[in-house]
C-alpha cells in the first residue's frame, strides 16, 4: 500500500506525463504544459532571421521532445537553412544563466547550428573567431545576448555555472556559450 504522499506523487506524474503527450500533440497545450510547477523554459529572438520563439522545452529534467524539435529548428543554420541536433544540455545551461541572471528578456541568438561549409566560409572570410573544429558544427554552441543586460554580466553569469566555455567577444556584442569542456577566453 502506498503512503499518502507516495500517492499524491504518482498522480501528479501521471498527469504531468498526459500533459507532456497532448503538449506535443496540441499546440494549444502548450499554455498547461507552462502552468506545471517544474516546467522550464527559454524565450529567443534570432539577431538574423527575426524569428523569435517561447517554449517550455523541459518539465523537470525530462526534455519535451516537441520542444527540442523546434528549437533545432529555430537555431539552424541561417546561411544554408541546415538543421542541425542542439544538444539539450545547451539548454539547461541557458535556463540556468537566466535564473542567476534573474532575468526575463529573450536571448537573442546571433549564431546557433553551423554546417561546415557555413564555419569554413565564415573561417576564410571573417574578422576572425571562428574555430576549425566549432562546437557549433555539433550543436553544442551558441552566440547569445540578453537586451539591457551588460555583457560582462551574462559573461560571468555563464563562467559561474562552470559547464563548457565561456568567450568574450564585446567589440561584436556576444558571448560565447558551448557544452565542451571547461575552458574561457
């Protein structure tokens, strides 16, 4: 027999479980899906595109399969189209620079996803910066900034988490946030 409160937690599982599979089936969900104590979720505004986006993206530390989706979709590659597969962490990270930040505004995204003909023309024709070997081209980096935010701010707030690298690039008003190893520039 279980204990009242084992209980009480089963059926808020449960619920939250059903809420997740009509949340994916149902755009209109998404409002419930929000309303749930341990959902987490990340507002962007593409620098490039215009595009932005809200999504709950994880309920707990379940990631919404929906939601990582469209934000593939959204941080592809806006040279080529090409989509890539961000990984998830990136956006753990990114929910947790917010709440130390203490924050509500969007990210706004100058570079998700790269292909490698995009970072390899960005490599022989930019002002520099660009890695041979990105972890842009794996999904697991991505240039942000928060409006109205100092970027030395959301620099210290990403080094604080202690997860990937963190890079400084104040001259073009960005900061450099990967799931790599621990490393700053």
């Amino acid at each position: 027999m279980l204990k009242p409160q084992e209980h009480a937690r089963r059926l808020f599982l449960g619920r939250a479980a059903r809420l997740l599979t009509v949340g994916a089936a149902l755009p209109l969900a998404r409002p419930a899906l929000a309303a749930l104590p341990n959902a987490r979720s990340l507002e962007f505004a593409h620098t490039h595109t215009g595009e932005r986006l809200s999504v709950v993206f994880a309920i707990g530390e379940q990631h919404v399969p929906e939601a990582l989706n469209r934000l593939n979709l959204f941080l592809r590659d806006h040279y080529s189209g090409e989509v890539g597969h961000i990984d998830p962490q990136l956006f753990d990270l990114l929910f947790r620079v917010r709440q130390e930040l203490g924050c509500e505004q969007p990210f706004q995204v100058i570079s998700g996803y790269r292909c490698a003909e995009t970072n390899t023309r960005l490599r022989n024709t930019g002002g520099g910066g660009v890695a041979r070997q990105s972890l842009h081209m794996q999904g697991k980096a991505i240039d942000i900034r928060i409006a109205g935010v100092p970027l030395v701010d959301l620099r210290d707030a990403a080094a604080a988490q202690a997860v990937g690298g963190v890079g400084f690039y104040p001259r073009a008003e960005f900061v450099h946030l990967d799931t790599g190893r621990v490393r700053y520039w």
